[in-house]
C-alpha cells in the first residue's frame, strides 16, 4: 500500500503534466502525510542537505562555462579548426560535427548546449555544403549527446554524490565510451555520406588553413586540458575546475575573443540560473525520494527481484540497460539518475560490477535518452533550433540510435572500456 502511494502520486502527477522536480516532492509530501511517522519538515532538511554538497557546486560552474564558451566564439573557432583539418573528405563536414561536439562536450558537460552551441555554426554549413537538412539536424542531435559522455560531465557529478562514486575517476573513466560512441558516430556518418553523394568543402587540404585555425582555436583548446589536467594532475578538484572554467571562459570571450558582450554575458547568467535551479530541484526531491526508497527496502526488493529471475551476469546486465532505455523515454537524466542509482547500483554491485562502470553504462545509457522520444531533450533543442518538425526528426534519428545501441552494447559488456584508464592510473583497484 505504502509503494502504491508513492509511486502512484507520482506517475499520477506525471500524467498531469506536473513539472518531474515538484511531481517527485509532492509524492513525497503524500507519502509523509499518509504512510510516515517522519514529521513533514524531513522533505525540507533533507532537501537542503541533498543540496549542500560540494562536489554539487561544480553543476552550476559548468553550465555557466558552457553559456560563456558559446557566447564568446570557441565553439565557432572549434568548428573551423575540424573543418580545415577533415571537412575536405567525403562525410567531412559530419565528422566535423562529431568531433567538435565532443571538444565542446569537454568544456560544457551538457548535453542540450552542446547542441545549441555547435549546432548553430555546422548545421547552415552542412546544409549549405549539399547535406540533406533531416541528417544534418539528426546528426547534431545525436553528437550533443556526446556532451555528458566525454569528461566533465553533469550526469556523472549526479551520479557521484547519488552512490559515493570518485567524481574523478568517472571522468577519467569516460574516455573510453567517448572513443565508442564517437567513432561510431563517425564511421556511420561517413558511410550515409558515402552512400548519399555527400561531398566535403571542396577545398583542397591545407597545412597552412589548419595552422591558422589551430591559432585561433588555441584557447578554446586549451579548456578541456585546464580542466582535466588540473584534477588529475592533483592542482584541484571537478568543483574547483568547474569555477577556473567559468573565469577562463569569462576572460577568453570578452579580452582573447572580444565577443562576449554584455547583452550575451547577461543571457549566460539569465540562462544558466533558469537551469541550476531546475536542476537543483530535481536534485533535492530525488535525494529525499531515494532515502525513502531505502527506508521501505525497496532497493533489496528490486535486487530480490531480479536475482529470482536470474542469476547470469549478462542478462542482468540488459534487464538493467532495458530498464535504464526505458526510463529515459519518459524521464529527464537529472531525477532518472538520482532515484535509480540509489535502487540500481546494489544489484550491480551483487554481480561483481564495479562503481565506475556501472556508472558510466547508466551514463551512457543516459546520453541516449537525450534523442529517444518522447522525452529526447536534443531533439526539442535541435527541431526547435532549426525549425524541423519534431516527427520528422524522430525518423531521421533512427540510425544514430542504432549505432548508439550497439555502442552501448560493447560498453557494457567490455568493462576495460570504462575501467582501462582509471586502473593504469591507480583510481580503481
């Protein structure tokens, strides 16, 4: 009855159209109301102890240096960089698109912007190089979700502070599902080009054009290896890099660059405010609901659950992809994460899956959850930028999911993907 409650409210409040953040903390209210002896102030202080977490800071930082980045012209200079280096290739421009989503994706950790970011410069560009407006725009769609795999990453902030996980390991863990996803990515949109008729900019390839893009696009280069560098070098930690994010791209775009205008750098602040605290919301509901769920057991309920079912490896490993896939339909990253860690990672955890891969295949799993319908936020971001409709999208997404399924696949089930790097440095035994 007590998981009735629960649980009903809140698919009750989702059918309404209630926004996920307040539909998880009213479920909660109902359930203290009704099911509890808890006095109703819990949903409150544990909202706020949910909220004052350090590693939770570097969320805001990144997504402010993302507004930043965008606003000040590196993702502009990071696309003329790729395509001076491969544009002159058949697919060039596509492969383009992928890489440079991925160098943004190291600055910003967001999915959503990064679409935003890269796909304003590269889809006029591949639309005007003779690439159909329906791959190009899907395209875009599912290379921003590159923005959460490769390091630094909200998703894998979240997932973090939802089970203890090393923020730093998960980073440096994400390289390898990065390369996956990526070079597939890749691959396909070369050979849809190949097939086509897709040609690249028809300019000739030109050391002297790449040099010059290379010196222009230095500083924003540079970013992703201030980052990284910096917290596996031990000089600071994910939140203290995501702060120095936010000055470099502060000092880049308005004294390197001299783009970033006052109107833009109010539209950063503007923007970035309106999602932290979306995000932190969802952050605080879903951390009181996950506490919950383990005060009712639930967790070891699932786990019961599951093991009754099988006890292979392997097939628990898809039940948990299956399920992860299905959530992302209809549930955003942010509360998806954070209620399902908590439940998910014992019943990991029971076949002998280590903390960092498990999180990155829920990550990964995530990341394809941005161009699933009918929750993909990429697709909303991409059809509303580019004025496509939103059903004509969802078609042409269709290989790219593919591809993405099949590089999950591998993820999941060649765990030196995720756990190669961080074991050569010593984070994981």
């Amino acid at each position: 009855m007590t998981n009735l409650i629960l649980f009903g409210s809140f698919f009750l409040l989702l059918l309404l159209k209630v926004p996920i953040g307040v539909s998880v903390g009213t479920s909660v209210l109902i359930y203290l109301v009704t099911c509890s002896s808890q006095p109703l102030t819990y949903l409150a202080s544990n909202m706020f102890t949910a909220c004052d977490s350090f590693p939770l800071m570097a969320i805001p930082f990144f997504i402010l240096a993302g507004g930043l980045m965008e606003g000040g012209g590196l993702s502009k200079r990071l696309a003329n960089l790729g395509s001076a280096a491969v544009g002159h290739i058949t697919g060039g421009f596509a492969v383009v698109t992928v890489i440079t989503c991925m160098f943004f994706g190291a600055i910003s950790g967001s999915g959503p912007a990064t679409v935003a970011a890269i796909g304003a410069v590269m889809v006029p560009a591949m639309i005007e190089h003779g690439y159909d407006k329906p791959f190009a725009v899907a395209l875009i769609a599912a290379s921003g979700c590159l923005g959460v795999i490769v390091p630094p990453s909200i998703p894998m902030v979240l997932y973090g502070v939802a089970t203890g996980a090393s923020v730093g390991s998960l980073f440096i863990g994400g390289f390898g599902p990065a390369i996956v996803l990526g070079g597939g990515l890749c691959i396909l949109s070369i050979f849809i080009s190949q097939k086509r008729g897709y040609k690249g900019t028809g300019q000739k390839f030109s050391l002297g054009r790449l040099w010059k893009e290379f010196k222009s696009a230095i500083w924003a280069l540079l970013v992703p290896v201030i980052i990284l560098g910096g917290i596996y070098g031990g000089f600071f930690t994910p939140t203290e890099a995501a702060v120095i994010a936010c000055a470099y791209g502060l000092l880049a775009g308005t004294l390197i660059y001299r783009e970033l205008t006052l109107r833009k750098l109010y539209d950063s602040l503007v923007g970035s405010a309106e999602t932290v605290g979306t995000v932190l919301i969802m952050v605080g509901t879903g951390t009181v609901l996950g506490k919950i769920l383990a005060l009712e057991r639930i967790p070891d309920a699932i786990m019961s659950g599951m093991t009754s079912l099988t006890d292979n490896k392997l097939v628990i490993l898809l039940l948990i992809n299956l399920l992860l896939l299905v959530v992302g339909c209809i549930m955003d990253t942010t509360p998806a994460i954070l209620i399902l860690s908590p439940i998910l990672y014992p019943v990991a955890r029971a076949f002998g899956i280590g903390i960092i891969h498990f999180g990155l295949i829920m990550v990964t799993n995530m990341a394809i959850a941005f161009i699933t319908p009918p929750v993909g936020v990429n697709l909303f971001v991409a059809s509303g930028m580019t004025k496509m409709k939103f059903t004509d999208l969802c078609k042409a997404i269709v290989p790219f999911i593919i591809v993405m399924f099949i590089s999950l696949t591998l993820i999941t089930y060649v765990p030196a993907i995720t756990e190669a790097l961080p074991r050569l440095l010593g984070m994981i035994e």
